[in-house]
C-alpha cells in the first residue's frame, strides 16, 4: 500500500490507498478517518470514481446500500456517484443537500477529477431491508436522487425476505451452540437473494469480467451484532427470515451487553465463517464503508470516515473508528437515568430502545426511567402484541423455560429475541410511564409502572439538557441523575462493560442447560420491522 497525508480543514490524517489495482492480495484500496476528519462530497466522488477505474470496465454491476432507516449513512449519494460513473445516470448537480442524506456540506459542484467509465454496465440495486417494508417512492428519490429514481426501467429491486431466498450452506451448529451456551445446538443457515447468489463468478460462461458486487453502508455500534454493517447487509440486509430470525435469537442469547460495540464476537463469528467459506471465493464482492458522526460545531452530520476494501479489514477499521465516533463512553455508571421517548414510539417494541441503548452505562441496582407520552401498545402487530403480554420482559431463564413450552414462541425467534433485549435481567430497575397504557398492564409485563404526568413534573424534559442534571429527593438532598432525549441517536457505555469475559451472563446460571429446539418453520411479524426496527421509517 502506498501512504499519503491528506488535509482535511486543516488537519492532517493518514490515508491508506492500495496500488491502482485491486487483487485478491490487496484487499484494501482506500482508508481514511478520524473522529476530526470531515470528508466532502468531492473527496468521496473522487475516492468511489478511482476505486471504479482500478477494478477495471463490467457488464454487470449490484449495489447493495441500506434502506431509508440508514439515511444519513451517505450510501444513497454514494449509490448515485457509482451510477453516474457508469453513465446510467447523468450526473445531478448539488451533493450537499438533505436529499442525499449528508447534512451541511457544500454544493457539489466542482468537476470530476476522474473520467466517465467507457463502459455502461447494467445496474440493478437491491435496498438491504433486512425485514422491513419496502422503500416507498418518495424515500427512494429523497436517499438517491431524481435521476436513479425516475431511471425506466426500475433499477431498483425489492428484497423479499420470505421468498426470494436461497440457503446457500450453513455455519456448523458448534459455532451457533458456543454463542447460545449451549442452549441451541443447530447449524445456522446462510442464505442470500437468489439474484445475489446468481452473481457468482462461476454463473460467468462468457468470457466477460465477473459481475461486481459492491455493499455500501454504515459501520455503527449495533444492538444484535455488536457494530453494523460488513457481511451483516447481506446474510441479514438481503438474508432470509430463518436465518434473520435464529441471528437476532443467538444475539440475544449470548448476551446484548457482551455485544454492542464488539466488531468481534461469537455472532460474528458466524457471519465471518459463512462469509469466508461461502462468499469470498464466489463474488468479486467489495465493501464501501462509512463512518458518521456529528460536527462538533454545528452538530450537524459529516462523514468521519471512509473504507473501501474485499475482506474484513475495511470493518476492523471502521469499527476503530465508530467506537470513538458513535460511542457516548461515560465517566462512571449512573444510579439513575431517564430517558423520553418521541411520538415515533408508539409501543414497547420500539420504545425499548431506551432500555438496549442504555444498559451498558446503568450502574447495578440503578433505575431506568422511560417518559412514553404515546406508547399505547407492546407489539406492533396483534400477534406479537399477545406474545409480549403473555410472557413479559422477565428475564433471560423465564423466557428461555417459556420457550421450551410455547410452540407460538418457537416458531417467533424474533419475538423471544425482543422479550430478552427489552429484560434488565435482574441487573437495574425498569420503571416505565406510559400514555396509554394502565398500572396493571405494565406491571403484569415485568416494568415497574409510575403516572406519567407526575413524572413529567418531576423531570421537565423542556428544562432538562442532554446529559448529567441534579434533582433534590424525596429526602431533601440533591441527586444527579442523567437525561437522553433521544436513544435513537446513540448508545451509553461505561468502560467496565467492555472488559473481557468470557463466562455467560449470572442469569444464564439457572439455565438447565438443555438444548433448545427451535422451530424451522420461523412466521414474520407484519409492520415489525426487525428486532427494534422502524414502524415506518423517520420523516426527513
């Protein structure tokens, strides 16, 4: 690799860049970040458009970016600059704008140092939804741009999750067994979209150079699979429902809190094992990979980091960077922390994202509390909605030994995933004020219950700032406790949750240790939107 210093606004970075052509020996073609960096619009153009002139002319080019929930990402703007190289789009002028998903950069007006491909492959793009519903029209254009989403005919295809699916090997059920303790002792299954599968280098008879697979998103600390991204957008992004499903389950499992944050981790593990044996020698796959954070100035979002390479190198290095991006690390663990929830929680299912994204900071026997002014329901279909009333948030043990007994929990991995993630396992309290749920219903899912109104007196969230406040107690003397307006915008961490250990959770001490059989025939929850996922996603 050859080594250069850039300047980005005045400050100086290292910049790896591979030789002008990528091989199987040189797996990584570009790295660049820092939580200071502030990459530009031109700079990424410029970083994609080289990259697409190493790999040399295709016929047959698959774009793999996140939905509309990875808005900021910048893998729409990243997406465009990909099609208007190939000259499948003309290009649009202005890059900075929300419509692109990058806030607060300049027009992008300045010319391609780069120029256009003298080919113009076939593109098709393949939104990674995972399980959630399909991009609407509006969310296409707003992520991608007026060009790609007027483009006749439609390049953009819809991944069905149920349907078009192929399992194409499995990681040995010893693997899935270490990451659940023992508890589950089956293979997992990889599976990927069929058209995805059919861009292996062997289906290419012709001659031509291999189709391209290109898998652009964001490296994020993530609550399933420890950070976001790599081989995740497509054994989970364009996977199949039994393997989405067993994932969240495993996750779950081993522990929320031995995750988060871990690029490395028994679940993937997993995922690594599948991607090496299944999908490193079969693709001419490449990942471009992006880290975000704020500005520390404007607050708004700028993009701290850029990755592009074949193998799992490109994640290790993002990873590095997301963690001192993304990672809200506290100096100590908080006795109590109160947490609001917006209208777009509506139900447990979604609102428990104050629970898993602050779990890693709460001390021992701390207290969580949750503001949910609009919370009227626990699941987000009437089915899961019943299964969630019928067992609760009452602990790994309880929900494992339910599970054993409940047919309807087995053939719902992702609802039993849920019921755990949203447990505090004995650790801190969860006391949960809801608009329009009653004492009784809370209760009687495992949440302590307190009157909404009365706690909204108490915790002023329109005084209250982000962060440590102080309040005088039921015995006059003042305690601080800390306040999060939004647990979509990060996760809270102390250091101590991040020291090795590899013994399973204290709670998973009262596990039997039996195996656990799942069932194969997994149902998907309508409107669910994944394990902690989106309703519908944000409004812009």
């Amino acid at each position: 690799h050859n080594h250069v210093t850039s300047r980005q606004n005045g400050r100086k970075e290292q910049i790896t860049m591979a030789s002008p052509k990528p091989s199987s020996d040189n797996n990584l073609f570009y790295s660049i970040g820092s939580p200071d960096t502030s990459i530009s619009n031109n700079d990424l153009r410029q970083q994609v458009e080289s990259f697409l002139l190493s790999v040399g002319e295709r016929q047959d080019v698959l774009i793999l970016p996140p939905d509309f929930t990875r808005f900021h990402s910048q893998a729409g703007l990243i997406t465009r600059y990909i099609s208007e190289y190939y000259n499948f789009t003309p290009r649009e002028n202005g890059g900075g704008s929300s419509s692109d998903g990058n806030v607060g950069d300049e027009e992008d007006l300045q010319p391609s140092t780069t120029s256009p491909s003298p080919c113009s492959p076939n593109i098709q793009i393949i939104p990674a939804l995972g399980t959630h519903a399909p991009m609407a029209p509006s969310q296409i254009e707003l992520m991608f741009g007026k060009q790609l989403a007027a483009k006749d005919p439609n390049p953009f295809i819809v991944h069905n999750w149920r349907e078009d699916i192929v399992t194409i090997g499995h990681a040995p059920a010893e693997m899935v067994s270490k990451a659940t303790y023992g508890m589950v002792n089956e293979p997992w299954p990889a599976q990927l979209n069929k058209l995805v599968w059919e861009k292996r280098r062997s289906s290419n008879d012709n001659g031509a150079p291999p189709p391209l697979i290109i898998s652009v998103g964001q490296v994020v600390p993530h609550e399933v699979l420890g950070m976001a991204n790599f081989n995740k957008n497509l054994f989970v992004g364009v996977g199949g429902l039994e393997a989405i499903n067993l994932s969240h389950f495993i996750g779950a499992v081993h522990g929320m809190e031995k995750l988060m944050g871990r690029g490395h981790n028994p679940l993937r593990s997993i995922l690594n094992y599948a991607s090496e044996k299944y999908l490193q020698d079969q693709f001419d796959l490449w990942y471009i990979l992006t880290v975000m954070g704020s500005n520390d100035v404007t607050g708004e979002v700028e993009m701290k980091g850029l990755y592009i390479g074949n193998d799992i190198q490109c994640y290790d290095l993002a990873c590095e960077l997301s963690l001192q991006v993304n990672f809200n690390l506290l100096p100590k663990a908080p006795k109590k922390m109160v947490v609001y929830l917006s209208e777009e929680y509506h139900s447990t299912w979604l609102g428990n994202k104050s629970i898993y994204r602050t779990r890693m900071a709460i001390d021992d026997g701390g207290e969580l509390i949750v503001l949910a002014p609009w919370v009227e329901e626990f699941g987000e279909d009437v089915h899961i909605d019943k299964l969630i009333r019928e067992v609760g948030y009452v602990g790994t043990p309880i929900i494992m030994e339910a599970m054993k007994e409940n047919d309807e929990l087995k053939s719902n991995l992702s609802a039993v995933a849920h019921l755990i993630h949203g447990s505090s396992e004995g650790r801190f309290s969860i006391t949960y004020c809801p608009g329009k749920l009653t004492k009784d219903e809370i209760e009687s899912v495992g949440f302590r219950y307190a009157d909404l109104n009365s706690m909204k007196q108490r915790y002023d969230i329109d005084s209250l700032k982000d962060g440590w406040n102080t309040e005088i107690n039921e015995c006059g003397e003042e305690e601080e406790f800390y306040y999060i307006s939004n647990p979509a915008l990060g996760l809270w961490a102390v250091q101590s949750r991040f020291e090795d250990d590899s013994e399973p959770p204290s709670s998973s001490d009262k596990q039997t240790g039996e195996n656990i059989a799942i069932a194969g025939n997994q149902k998907a929850s309508d409107m669910s939107g994944g394990v902690g996922g989106w309703k519908q996603p944000p409004s812009m």
